[in-house]
C-alpha cells in the first residue's frame, strides 16, 4: 500500500513566488497545484480538495484575507489548513490573518525551511484533530531519545499488569518499527504483523482486518509485532499507524504503543496522538540530556505537561547522578522510579516471561502494578463486596484504598 502525498495549494499572483514554493514542496515530496488570483484559487479549492492552501495577502482582485474568509464559509474547505504570506510584518497584519482564519502566518521573502516545518506540523494537527472526533481508549505510549534504558520492558510489563488489573484485552503496539523486540519479550513468533496491515488498500483497515493482525497472548495482551524485517520498517507511514489507531481504540479501554527512540513521522504520529507519554530516563548525563531534549520538543508541539509522566530506570547499580539532580535539571518529579533490579529483569528476558509474571512477589511488580493502577484509575470503582480481579484487590490494599 502506497501512502499519498499531501496536497498543497498556493495562491501567489507572483510567477517567482510560486515557482519557488512550487518547487520546494514538490522536492519534499508534497503534490502541488497552483492558482495565480483568489477567484482561481477558490474554484480549485473547491475541486481538487487540498489538505493544505499557502495564501498570499496582497493580490490583485480578491485580497488573501478575502479568500480566507470564503474559504472558512464553504463547507468542504471550512477546515482547511491555511498559511497566509506576506511582506507585512508586525502584529497587526498577524491579527487580521487570524481574524480571516488563517491558521498561520509567514512573512516574505520566505525561509522555505521554515515554511515546510510550518506546513508539516500544521498538517500533524489536522491529522490529530480529525483523529480526536473518534477515539475512544486511552492511549499510552513509552518513549525515550535515549536506547537501552527499558522502554521495552516497561511497555511489556505495563501492558501485562493493565490485562490483569482491569480484566481486559489489552493491544500492545510495537512502533520500533526497525528492531523492535516486543514479541521477542513474550517469546511469541506471530506469523502476521504491522507491515501486512501497511500492505492493504486504506479503505480495507477495518476492524476485521486490524484484529486478525494482533496475536492474542495468554496473559490478554494482544501484540501487534514489528516487521521481522527490518527493511519493511520503510513500507509504513504515519497514515497507516492513524488508521490503525482509531480501530483499537474503538474496541479496547487501554492501548500500549512501545516507539522508537526519534522524532521520525511514525513516532511523532503515535505521540501526538497518546493521551499519557511515559518518558524513560537511566541515571546518567546522556539520558539526562536526551530527556531535556525531549520535553522541550514536547513544548515546541504544544503537548501539556500533564500528559507526559517520567520514568528513571536505575538500569545500573552505583554511581548514577541523584534523583534530585535530575528532577532540578528536568523541572518536574519523577513519577515512577525503578530500582536496579538485574536478576529479575535479565532473568525474565532470557526467558521470554514478563518481569510481573515470572516474579510476581517482586517489588519492582508491586511497583509497576501500583503506578498502572495510578495512571489508568477509573472515576468508579468496584465497592465492598463487588467483584475485582486479585491484582486490583492487592493494589488497593496496598495504597490503602
């Protein structure tokens, strides 16, 4: 299955100005149409169905703002992306941009570095706003810029202790689309994964087809492994993993996604979406750095910082920087703390058991299962005498519910 481009459309009465920008986004691989007057750029609006317009301000006959607000009145363009240009600078021409309906604002001449970073996040967001309308669970995902500090086995253990605390399925989503081991850590070979999805038509991602493509494992865990080989990592897009997520979320109250440790589309797609971000960091001044970086690309993108949680994983015994360290570097506490704990966690890699199944009396497992229990609580819970699973039963007892 091939991913289509993005359509673009410009409206610049200026030859040079649309042949530049013409020429940049087709180079980034975008489809381009291109009107010279806003009555053109009206007419193609309404037929071709861009999923983005750059619209230049200052053009003969109809002005920018004008086109703006035409657009905003028709019901197939009224939500359109749109990227006003302009020689005018200041905050005033910024307002009546806005006030027009514009989505954002680019002053002339234009940094067409800046205009394809624009029109990509702008694009994200639409993206994400259509995907809000319709979904359901709660979606988490584990994430670090930093390898080899757990984000895995977190995922994994997470997604086992969600099953048995609230009594359901529970899909686990591995997005380390290039190496990912989450199938590895339940010592499961699935015979279908993420890639066959990315190979049918999009109208063909139904339910019955995303469902017969997770493996169900004992525990309620249903996996949704990565490529087993890494050359199909490339065959998936962002836009398989936004029609992939709105049919888990439709059937299931909790969804686990393990991603790669970049900024890359799938990434980006899986995090815009996430309800909870669970960023992973170990006791050292790379992971440290690679957390910051993180958090302030979470501030670029506008998340809000109750959405993501931190996570410090002592992946090794002595001599890592304080706690408290870290928190002042990061501006925020740490929400779970993992003790180092090798013979449980190797113990349980080698064998291809979940650390809360195979040692289950451990304290990092009470640790997991509580931090699970305070991430996903319902506003109603079971009362005296009501049934609960015995995972739920000994939480509560634990923190005194």
């Amino acid at each position: 299955m091939t991913t289509p481009a993005a359509k673009v459309l410009i409206v610049d009465d200026s030859a040079l100005q649309r042949r530049v920008v013409s020429d940049t986004l087709r180079e980034a691989g975008y489809q381009v149409d291109v009107a010279s007057n806003g009555d053109e750029g009206l007419s193609l609006a309404t037929a071709w169905h861009p999923d983005a317009i750059i619209l230049d301000v200052v053009m003969p006959g109809m002005s920018g703002y004008q086109v703006c607000r035409a657009l905003r009145q028709e019901k197939t363009t009224a939500h359109v992306p749109v990227i006003m240009l302009t020689t005018k600078g200041g905050i005033e021409a910024k307002v009546a941009g806005f006030e027009a309906g514009a989505d954002d604002y680019l002053v002339k001449p234009v940094d067409t570095t800046e205009l394809l970073v624009r029109l990509k996040v702008m694009l994200r967001r639409a993206q994400q706003a259509d995907y809000a309308v319709t979904r359901t669970g709660q979606l988490i995902v584990v994430f670090s810029l930093r390898g080899g500090v757990g984000v895995t086995s977190l995922a994994v253990n997470l997604a086992v202790t969600l099953a048995g605390l609230w009594n359901t399925d529970v899909p686990l989503l591995d997005l380390a689309l290039t190496m990912g081991q989450v199938a590895l850590m339940f010592n499961t070979k699935p015979k279908t994964g993420i890639e066959d999805l990315a190979q049918r038509e999009q109208s063909e991602l139904d339910d019955a087809a995303v469902e017969s493509a997770l493996y169900r494992h004992p525990t309620g865990v249903r996996i949704l492994p990565a490529p087993m080989h890494p050359e199909d990592a490339e065959t998936i897009s962002g836009t398989h993993v936004n029609s992939i997520l709105p049919v888990v979320r439709d059937h299931y109250p909790h969804i686990l996604a393990d991603l790669a440790s970049d900024f890359q589309e799938v990434t980006l797609t899986a995090l815009d979406h996430a309800d909870r971000v669970l960023l992973v960091l170990a006791p050292e001044l790379a992971s440290v750095r690679a957390a910051v970086a993180a958090l302030d690309t979470f501030d670029s993108l506008g998340y809000p910082k109750e959405k993501v949680r931190l996570v410090l994983n002592w992946t090794f015994e002595r001599r890592g920087l304080a706690q408290k360290a870290i928190e002042s570097a990061l501006h925020r506490p740490m929400d779970l703390v993992i003790p180092f704990a090798p013979e449980v966690f190797v113990a349980s890699l080698n064998q291809g058991v979940p650390l809360v199944l195979g040692y289950p009396d451990s304290g990092v497992t009470s640790l997991i299962e509580d931090f699970a229990f305070r991430l996903t609580r319902p506003s109603q819970l079971p009362g005296p005498g009501e049934q609960m699973t015995p995972m739920l039963a000994r939480v509560r007892e634990r923190l005194g519910e």
